[in-house]
C-alpha cells in the first residue's frame, strides 16, 4: 500500500466500491461476512440476485482498494464476519503481529517495474 496513514476514500457518485465498503464495515463492523458486503455493494447497485452474482468468480477483499489503495487492513473474525483497521491503529498493529493468525497481503494491482540505470 502506498500509504502509511489509512484515508477515507473520497465520496463520488455514484459510490466507488471502496467507499461503500469503507462506510459498510466502519458503521457495521463485524455485521457482514466478506461475500455479503461484496454482494450488498456490487451486487445490488447491478441489480443482480446472488445466485447470478456468485455465479460468475468475485474477487476477495484482498483485491479491493481499501487495502491496496487506502491502508486499512481487514481482519475476520471466528464466524467470517470482517472489520477493518487503519493500518496505524493499535488494533492494527496488535492483529498484524499476531501469530496465531493467519496473515495474508493484499494483492498489488501491477507488478513492480524495475528500474535500469
């Protein structure tokens, strides 16, 4: 993530999806799993039923810009149900160096260019 202070992603309209996702799991955090809030948000705005939705692959909350863009981290609790964290937060920072979980990145968008000289 380029940043090392989380952001709020900016308002449009209509919502990017990271904004919906950001107001989604600020206000209700712990409420939904991570397919609920991609169909809530990407689902409903198409306009699609989930079986529909969920029949064609949906990429993982790794993939979204809240993370790869933004600097908050997700974190799922025991029954799905996911939250995020600014990545500066203390609750960040004490689940990033937890051990017992399970740690996995967000996905970069492109691959690093390497530089000649």
């Amino acid at each position: 993530c380029p940043v090392q202070v989380a952001e709020i992603p900016p308002l449009k309209e209509p919502k990017s999806t990271a904004r919906a996702l950001y107001e989604m799991f600020t206000n209700n955090p712990y409420a939904y799993t991570s397919d609920e809030a991609l169909y809530e948000v990407n689902g409903t705005r198409r306009e699609l039923g989930k079986k529909e939705f969920f029949s064609k692959g949906q990429p993982s909350l790794r993939f979204i810009a809240l993370s790869k863009r933004y600097g908050w981290g997700v974190h799922c609790n025991a029954e799905g149900k996911v939250a995020i964290y600014a990545v500066q937060s203390p609750e960040y920072k004490n689940l990033s160096s937890d051990k017992a979980l399970r740690q996995l990145k967000a996905v970069r968008s492109h691959k690093k260019q390497e530089h000649s000289e």
